[in-house]
C-alpha cells in the first residue's frame, strides 16, 4: 500500500476536522467553499515550505563540495631536473716495453745466420749430434756434440763456464768438467765435443744437458733406448 504525502496528508486531516466540526451538535455548517480555500492554503504552503527546504539542503551541499575542493592541495608542476651528459674518460694505452735481454732458458735461436733481438740469447743446436729423439740399441756407442752461437747482441766476455747438468744413464763415458769459452761477438760460434758415449742398457728417454754461465743459454741431447 502507498504512503501519502506530506501534504495529502494535511489536507486530509484538515477535511476530517471540518467534517466533525460540521456534524458536531449545536454548530453551524461550515461552508464547502471555505473548507476547500483552506485546505488549498494549507497545501501551498506546505509545498513552499518542502520547496524552501529542498533549497537549503542544496545550498548546504554545494557549499561543503566547494569546501572540500578547496581544502585539496593544488599540485605545483616541477621543471624536469636536466641530467648532465656523463663524458667516459678512457685512459691512454701503454705500450709494452721492448725487451732487450734475455729471459734465460734454452735461449732463443736465429738458425744459422744474423742475431735476435734480445742483449743475451744463444742457439745451442748447431750441428747437434745425435739429433732430438734418436734411437738406440742398449750398449750403441755414439758421439755427443754441438755448437753454440752468440744470437745476442752484446758481447760475451771471455771465461764465461759451460757445465754439465745431467748425465742421465751416465750416458757420456768421460763426463767433461767446467769448459770456459773465449770472448764471442754477436754471430760467433763455439764448438763443444765431440764427448764419447755409450746408450744405457735400459730402454727409455734420455737427456744429457749442459748450462752456460749466466742462465740464458742450456745446451742439450736427447735420445731414446729401444
């Protein structure tokens, strides 16, 4: 069922007054026409007074909308902070120095003619016998020689000592002692041997080598036993 109105409502409690006031005993009949102009009053102004309230509420939420909006931050635009340009600074390249000695060890060779480029260095294969990996019988007998040459480019003073390192399966039947080489220039040669020698009885790899004074030049042969 439908609720009336506010101002149904009105004007129907309105008509039930003045129908009981016009039943009462003892008084006069109220005019229609003066109970409907009542009752059209009494329903205007009740809509004005919803129209009038209807108003306020309105007003009251704009003004609480604009109060809210108002109290929001305003949002302030920040300039982009420019990144500054990064230069790579790349450090400048050495360059390696030149050797100009030698590094010891076996020495580095030329073949058979001019000299390197380090001060010290020899080559220690020149006519080398036997040859690297040679074979042998148990009990063969053979020489062992080489020459060595002045790869460097500096002088070797005279005295400098050739020693024998190892004389593996005493191999060398007369094992040399210290042997001094005279004064070389660059390209010189200087020749060692021949020393006698017999293979080993058993089979294998052997090495009979040698060291000049000064660590940069290390004569050597090796053979094999089958």
């Amino acid at each position: 069922m439908k609720r009336l109105s506010n101002p149904l409502r009105l004007a129907f409690a309105l008509l039930v007054i003045s129908l009981l006031v016009a039943c009462a005993p003892g008084q006069p009949t109220p005019d229609p026409a003066e109970i409907e102009a009542a009752i059209q009053t009494s329903v205007a102004q009740t809509v004005e007074a919803q129209g009038e309230i209807a108003t306020s509420v309105a007003m009251t939420v704009a003004a609480k909308e604009a109060e809210d909006a108002a109290s929001q931050p305003t949002a302030t635009s920040v300039p982009p902070t420019a990144v500054p340009t990064l230069t790579p600074v790349l450090p400048s390249a050495t360059p390696f120095p030149t050797n100009t000695s030698s590094s010891g060890g076996g020495g580095s060779s030329s073949g058979g003619g001019g000299t390197g480029t380090y001060e010290y260095s020899c080559d220690p294969d020149i006519q080398k016998r036997p040859f690297d990996n040679t074979e042998f019988k148990p009990g063969d007998h053979f020489d062992v020689k080489f020459t060595i040459k002045n790869t460097g480019t500096s002088a070797w003073e005279a005295g400098k000592d050739l020693v024998l390192l190892g004389n593996a399966g005493n191999t060398l039947v007369a094992p040399p002692g210290t042997i001094q080489l005279p004064r070389m220039e660059p390209g010189d040669l200087f020749a060692v041997g021949p020393f006698d020698a017999i293979a080993p009885a058993d089979s294998g790899h052997y090495v009979v080598d040698f060291k000049l004074e000064g660590g940069f030049c290390y004569p050597y042969v090796a053979f094999n036993v089958r």
